[in-house]
C-alpha cells in the first residue's frame, strides 16, 4: 500500500463536494484538511491506496472537478493528520 498527498482546488458548491464524495467513496482517507478561499475550496488530503493503477482512476475523478490537483508521494501521514487535530 502507498501513502498520496493530494491537494485539489475546487469550486465551493454542493455538486463539487458530491462528486468529491464520489471519488474517495471506498478509499481509505487518514486525513482530510479544507481551507475556505473565496468561491473556492482548497482540500489537503492524505489517501492510501493499495496499487498504483487505483492512483489513476482517483486523479482522472479528480481532474474532472477541478484543473488544480496537485499529487505527490507521501511516507508518513503525520505532519496533515497533527495538523488536522489542532484544528
């Protein structure tokens, strides 16, 4: 299994966040940060996966919200999930 920070702007309305829904339906999420910007949302998240092909299918779900996803590897969740906590 890999650990994958995403990060992906995307409009702040009730289909966004549904179709989000929809793509981590089934994905084990260990942290989840939003941040409110204007008529956007910025969503800080931490999924595991359990193969590289599902990391595909979950950035083409993405990529159908929003231009602005950003992905990289991440070893450890630590760093999101403290800061989720804090909040």
């Amino acid at each position: 299994m890999s650990l994958w920070r995403i990060k992906i702007a995307m409009a702040d309305d009730g289909r966004s966040q549904e179709l989000l829904a929809q793509a981590l339906a089934g994905k084990r999420v260990h942290s989840r940060l939003e941040s409110p910007r204007g008529t956007e949302t910025a969503v800080d998240m931490i999924i595991e996966l359990t193969d590289v092909n599902g990391l595909g299918t979950l950035l083409g779900d993405l990529h159908a919200i929003s231009r602005q996803v950003l992905v990289s590897s991440a070893e450890q969740a630590s760093s999101l999930a403290s800061a989720t906590a804090a909040v």
